[in-house]
C-alpha cells in the first residue's frame, strides 16, 4: 500500500484534495485522523448544516487538529445554499443583484453572506458565478448569473468578491473559462459551447479578470469542452486551459480548484480516480470531491491514485509538490484575511431589502385583476426537477409567504409526473379551488420546461385574469393579468413577491 511506503507522497496527495463529510455535531473519525496527517482542506454541505452553533463548534473541532485547514463552502447565496438549505436563502441570488444593477448593494449583500460565513469558520466560499448567462436555456446556470450581459456580470462579480473577501472569507470565481453558453448540465454529461476563442474572450472571459483585479484568489474550472482551446479534453483536464489560458494569457497565480470531481462529465469518461489526476496533472492544485461520494473510501482511493500516478509517472512529483504549494500559501493567506477583516457590521435585512428591490411588476390594463388582492387567493405553484446544484428539498415558493400575509390562502404545487395522463388535473387542483377568487400562479424557468408554459397557457387561456410570478430566469413574455419577475426563488423573494401581492 502507498500509504506505509510513500508518506510524504501521501502527504502531498492528502494536501490537494478537499473532500466533503457525513457529519453534523462531530466529524467522523477518519477523517480527523486525516486532517491531523496532513489534509489541508474540507468541504462543508447542506447535510452538515443544522444551526449556525453547531457549525462553529463543527469547524473549531476540525481546526483543533489543524489550525490552518481551509473550510469551504458552496453558497453563492440565491438557488445554491447550504446554510440555509432547511428554509430558503436569506439573500437573493446573482440574477436578482444584476437586475437591479447596484454594485454597492451587492457588495453589502455579499459582505452580509462572508460575515455568516466567518462566524461558523468558514474561509473559503466557492462563489460567485462568474458565468455570463448567454444562452437562456442554461439548465445548470440561469439564476446564478448576474445576467446575459457581459458588462453587468463583470461589475457585479467584482463587488461580490469584494463584499465576501472584506469580511473575511475568501471567494472563489466559477466556473472558469464561462459555464453560461451551454445547454447541458455538467452534473450529468459533457457541455460543450461552439464559441470561438474571439467570442469567448469578448463575452465570457472579462467577469473572471475583473475578479482577478478585484482580488479573487480562489478560480474553479468548468467540467466543459472548449474547442476553441481543446478539442478533446474538457477545460478541469485542460492544460491548455489551465495553463495556457488562466495562467500564462489571463496572469492568474492563484488556486485552481476543481468542479465536485465526481460530476457526470468528468467522472462519466474517466473515472473519479482518473479525473482526479488527470486534473492535477492539467494544472489544478485543489480537487474538490464528496458532494455525491463523502465516505473515507473515495478519500483513501483519490490519495491511493495520486500517488500511484507518481509512482508510475503519470503525475510527477514536482507537480503534485507545486499544488500542495499553492494550497499552503492560500491557506495562509486566507488565514491573514480572516484576521483582518472588518467588524461585524451587518445591515438589518439586507437579503431582503435586495429581493424587494429586484421584483419588477407589469399589469395589462382591462384583464380583470390588479394590485393588491382583495382577497385570499389559490395559489398554483409549478415545481420543475432541479440540478444537483440546488437541493431540491430546499423551500422556494409564493404560497407561504402569502399565506402568512393573506389567512385563508390556498396553494398546491404541481411536477411535471404528476401532470402525465391527468389531463384533467389542472381544472380539479388548480382550477376549481380558484371558483370566485383571485388565482395566482407561479412558475419557476418556464422557458426552459415545455411542460410548465403548456400547463400556464392552458391555465391562463380559462383564467386570463390570473396573476402570474416568475421566480426564474424571466422569459421573454410577460403573460398574465399582472406579472411579477423575482429573478429568482430565494425565501426573501418570496416573501417580497407576496409582499406585493398583498400590498403589505
């Protein structure tokens, strides 16, 4: 076995893996045991997370065997959260912020998010999406753009990093070179985008040199195909990309850190072994795993591949020794920012505040409803399947928030099996709870799910008086007798939606 006969090539293996852990009140043994060998860096999830107490007293067990050990995180905020996994984010999500296109608000935003995250000991959060959302079918991206737009993207990844990193969290920009024009989810399979290395570097390339500039230095590769820049290799395997292209052309000296490493379109091809040293020997320094596989046996089996792959010299050592490098001096210079972060200084509501700000409202005049309700309405919610990247179990709705503001509220929500060979489950669910009162109905990326417009076509061709909110990426028609964009499915733009509704 490696681990007996090679322990400073474990060592350095355990250095470049960031692994996540089943575990809510004390981690597992194993992987304290690792931390106190030489693992430089976990992972938290939702599954972690129960109370903000119980984290801090998590990560400062973890810390006593390590105090350098980087704790991680994956909350962009928005749709992806862990810390509020349980009841919906507290702040809205990017395509909120760069609708109301304030960089000093989602500064603050962002600030509000790293001073959470600092008191339960967390130093690095893998935020924010630096993706341009430029294609709207994006099953994997959508909400958590700033936008479509080059521009906003660019300003808003800045100010995020820059709010984040002041309270003392280090951000990390994703998914690098641009996961916004594709139309596959990574969890899944292998996107590819057909852009030119000229389109590519005028649209999707500036938001990550703007994270650059404003201090980013954390970048996460996409599991993506690039042809522009590799025709055969997706851009965490790339050393073209890796190297070529966010080191030599963009300057970047920081860490790369990998995509969960057993994602379908990397792990799919070559194994979560084989990815793993493919992409350490592409060029990235931090490998991050444990999302779907958190036991020590993936552990164990990505430190036995690494150093199988010295040992054979598919991975030299100076590579592996270069990435443990860049985790130690990251580690310390996460360590220092942390130290000297601002004071607590959090505004009251803030998440709040953004999601009423971000809410944009279109009444067509003689439909036969407007604001506010005068009533207690039915509520029809349409629920897609959401990526890996959101936990599906995660609240998001209108008909809570409402029901609190409106006693008497009624709601159902509806998937799309549900819908298959019920053709008359709308008018006995949706409809006809609706008799004699307002209807609101509310989708969540309707353009992205034929279903979902076919199911609001069929509701609003026997209500046309119905109020619809669109709580995803909003699409290009704004139907309904009064129409409400979110940008987003957060708790706080739920609560600002209903507010509306209301008039509250």
């Amino acid at each position: 076995m490696a681990h007996s006969s090679h322990p400073e090539l474990v060592r350095l293996a355990n250095s470049v893996l960031q692994p996540g852990f089943v575990g809510t009140t004390t981690a597992p043994d194993w992987l304290r045991r690792r931390v106190s060998e030489g693992l430089a860096s976990v992972v938290l999830f939702g599954r972690n997370i129960e109370s903000p107490e119980q984290v801090a007293a998590l990560t400062a067990s973890l810390r006593a065997e390590n105090p350098d050990l980087i704790v991680a995180i994956d909350e962009e905020a928005g749709d992806v959260t862990r810390l509020d996994v349980r009841t919906g984010a507290s702040w809205p999500g990017n395509l909120a912020l760069g609708a109301i296109d304030d960089p000093a608000l989602t500064e603050e935003v962002a600030r509000d998010i790293g001073h959470s995250l600092r008191a339960i000991g967390v130093s690095l959060d893998y935020a924010p999406s630096a993706d341009v959302n430029s294609n709207p079918m994006n099953p994997v991206i959508g909400v958590r753009s700033f936008g479509a737009r080059t521009e906003v993207v660019s300003r808003h990844t800045a100010a995020w990093i820059r709010g984040l990193q002041s309270a003392g969290v280090a951000a990390c920009a994703k998914h690098f070179p641009g996961h916004g024009d594709t139309n596959v989810d990574s969890h899944h399979g292998l996107p590819q985008t057909s852009a030119d290395a000229d389109e590519i570097a005028r649209v999707a390339l500036p938001p990550f040199t703007a994270a650059m500039e404003a201090g980013v230095r954390t970048v996460m590769t996409a599991h993506m195909l690039i042809p522009a820049y590799d025709t055969e290799l997706p851009a965490t395997l790339s050393p073209k990309i890796i190297n070529g292209l966010l080191r030599d052309r963009l300057g970047f000296t920081g860490l790369v850190v990998t995509d969960g490493i057993e994602m379908g379109a990397v792990s799919g091809p070559y194994g979560i072994a084989g990815a793993t040293v493919r992409a350490v020997a592409a060029g990235a320094d931090a490998v991050c795993v444990g999302g779907e596989s958190a036991e020590e046996s993936t552990t164990v089996e990505l430190t036995e591949a690494l150093v199988a792959a010295v040992l054979d010299g598919t991975l030299s050592e100076e590579r592996l020794a270069e990435a443990a490098a860049r985790v130690r001096e990251f580690a310390s210079w996460s360590a220092e920012l942390t130290r000297k972060a601002d004071p607590d200084a959090k505004v009251p509501d803030i998440g709040l505040v953004a999601a009423r700000r971000a809410v944009r409202v279109h009444s067509r005049p003689g439909a036969g409803a407007e604001l506010p309700l005068t009533g207690a309405p039915h509520v029809v919610e349409l629920s897609p399947t959401m990526s890996l990247a959101v936990d599906g179990a995660t609240p998001w709705g209108v008909a809570d928030p409402l029901r609190a503001l409106r006693p008497g509220t009624t709601s159902v929500r509806i998937a799309e099996d549900e819908l298959a060979g019920q053709d008359d489950l709308l008018d006995r669910v949706a409809l006809a709870p609706a008799t004699g009162r307002e209807l609101v109905v509310v989708t969540r990326d309707a353009a992205r799910h034929r279903w979902m417009s076919q199911a609001l076509a069929g509701l609003l061709s026997r209500r046309p008086d119905a109020l619809v909110v669109e709580m995803g990426v909003p699409g290009g028609d704004r139907i309904g007798a009064v129409h409400l964009a979110t940008h987003g499915a957060t708790r706080v733009s739920g609560i600002a939606a209903a507010e509306v509704l209301a008039g509250a």
